[in-house]
C-alpha cells in the first residue's frame, strides 16, 4: 500500500493562518507520507531478503514510528481545522462527554489550552479512552512518544515550532486562539461519536 498526502488547499485563506506558513506546513506534512512510503518499501524489501536481525533494520523499525505518526497526527490536525471554524453543537454527545469528564466545557478549553502552552515540542491532543469511557488531554512529545495505547484522537492541535513561529513568534497563546476559531468541531464530534 502507499500512502498519498491529502491536498489541503481548502484550509487558505483561514484567519489566524498566512497562507506561506500553512504551505510550508503542507510540504512538512507531504515529507511525513513520502518517508513512511520510503520506510515501508525499504523494510519489506529487509524482510524479503531475510535481513530482519540486522542493526539498521532495527533502526528503520524505529523511526517508522515517527514518520507515520507524523503523517497521521498531521492528517488529524488539518482535518480538524476550517475557515471560519465550527461551533461544538451544545447538545452533542462530546459535549455532554467533555462537560461530565472535565466538570464544565470551560475547564476542558483552559486545560487544553494550558497543556498546549506547555514549554517543549509537541501536540496537545484531546483522547477517547473507549474501554473506559474517558477524556484526557495529552501532551505527545514529539511524533511517538507519549501517546495512549488504544486510545483515539479525537481533537488534535500541533504545537511544534513549525505551526506557530511563522506567523505569531513566540506568542504561542496567540496561535493557540487561532487554532481555537479554526476548529471544525463537527470532524472531532464525528470522531468522538465513531470511536
């Protein structure tokens, strides 16, 4: 199988975002999905040739992680953006989720607000923990590492550098209000309600 980068075109021209920095963060994201192609052809091919017990397999192993991951939280992060954003519905089954698990919708926006004005590259990510019927809000340090076995994405909000220092500097929290008006609830409402 190979991976093919979603054109995301539709998200120029939304407010908060310049349209220099969202296209180079297009060519971040299409750099993610061509490395994991490379990375699935290149371990096959280590498979195919019985080479599983060498180090650079081992290597390749393990940088998979990073570039799918890179790949698929940026597919999260794009998709759960649109001009001019969308409301979360007050009567939808995340609200009333995010309402009973963080006490009010107002305590979830401040934690997750909080979590993605954290010093450190990352994500700030919105978890169903399905088994449990729980909400969390998680910092993903780099692409692969702290994320929740078994858990889905429901809201994703990347917080490298990259996505910010374009257009904000180090306002960080500026960016963090952008990214707030861009939502489209209606894709993290989806996700919630099909996890």
């Amino acid at each position: 199988m190979v991976y093919e980068a979603k054109n995301l075109d539709n998200l120029l021209g939304t407010e908060g975002f310049s349209d220099q920095s969202l296209q180079n963060h297009f060519t971040l994201y299409q750099g993610y999905v061509a490395n994991t192609n490379k990375l699935t052809e290149k371990l096959e091919e280590y498979l195919k040739e019985g080479k599983t017990g060498d180090s650079e397999y081992a290597e390749l192993k393990r940088r998979f992680g990073w570039e799918f991951n890179g790949m698929r939280l940026h597919e999260n992060y794009f998709g759960n953006l649109t001009k001019g954003g969308k409301e979360l519905d007050k009567d939808s089954n995340l609200r009333d989720k995010i309402v009973e698990d963080f006490g009010s919708y107002e305590n979830w926006e401040k934690d997750f607000k909080a979590l993605g004005a954290m010093r450190g590259i990352g994500w700030a990510v919105l978890y169903c923990d399905c088994q449990n019927d729980k909400l969390f809000n998680v910092w993903i340090n780099e692409h692969d590492l702290g994320h929740l076995a078994g858990a889905i994405p429901v809201l994703v909000m990347d917080v490298f550098e990259h996505a910010f220092i374009p257009d904000y500097g180090l306002k960080k929290a500026d960016y963090i209000e952008a990214f707030f008006k861009a939502i489209d609830w209606d894709v993290a409402e989806e996700r919630f309600d099909n996890a």
